[in-house]
C-alpha cells in the first residue's frame, strides 16, 4: 500500500479537495475548530501532511500508530537521473535557491506561529515537489 494511502486509512473524515491532496478530521483534536489536517502527495510519491489544527504533526502520526518514515513509499536515496540533464548547474541552483527562499518564508510563519493558508500549504508542497524535480536532474 502506498505512503498516502496508507497514511489516509488512518485518518477519519478524509476527503479530496484536488487532485493529489485531502482534508481530515485531527486524530488528536478531532478540528473541532473546524481547522482540518491537510495532506499533499508530490508527483515522486511524498506525502507532506500539516495540522491547521494547531497539533504537532508527530503528535497527529502518534495518535494514529504512524512514524514519519510511513510518509514515505520508499526510502529517501540519491540517483542518477535516467535522463539527460538539460539544464546546468546553475539554472538548477537558481531553482532550488527561488524555492528555498518559499520555503524559508513559510517556515518563518510557522516558527512564529502565525496561521498559514491553504494556499500557502500548497506552494510549500509545490517548492518540495519542484527542489524534488531539481535533484533528479543532478548527476
Ligand atoms: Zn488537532
């Protein structure tokens, strides 16, 4: 069974709202504030999970009898791209540094604990999928 699946069969009331990403009740709070646990599977298979709720994630995956590593098809490793790259170094690293400055953004708002939005959810998702696709282009 696939991360997300298996990840989604422990969640209640999950419920896709596009493709590649759910909504669901908190294990721990039940979102009785109406703030769902939002779930994101990348195109390579990754499974980013965050709780508006305001719950700790690790807290969400011990509540539900799950480890981060569950969040992942298989382990992480490092590998030749099958293709040929057709970009340089440098076009990659402008990528990965435009996507880690998103990253850090939202990171910063997190730290501070200010609410993210789903939309911002959804370009932290999009920033992991595009540093993913970046790293398969690395030899
Ligand atoms: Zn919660």
């Amino acid at each position: 069974m696939s991360a997300i699946h298996t990840l989604l069969g422990h969640l209640d009331r999950a419920k896709q709202t596009k493709p590649g990403s759910w909504a669901a009740a908190c294990p721990c709070c039940q979102s009785r504030l109406g703030r769902p646990v939002l779930v994101t599977e990348t195109n390579d298979g990754r499974v980013l999970m965050h709780a508006f709720c305001g719950c700790e994630t690790k807290t969400v995956l011990d509540a539900i009898g799950l480890t981060f590593t569950d969040l992942f098809d298989a382990p992480l490793t490092f590998h030749a791209s099958p293709t040929k790259a057709r970009f340089s170094a440098r076009d990659l690293l402008e990528v990965i540094s435009k996507e880690m400055s998103v990253v850090a953004v939202i990171a910063s708002d997190l730290l501070a604990r200010r609410a993210i939005s789903v939309e911002d959810w959804a370009r932290l998702a999009l920033a992991t999928q595009r540093i993913g696709v970046a790293r398969d282009y690395v030899r």
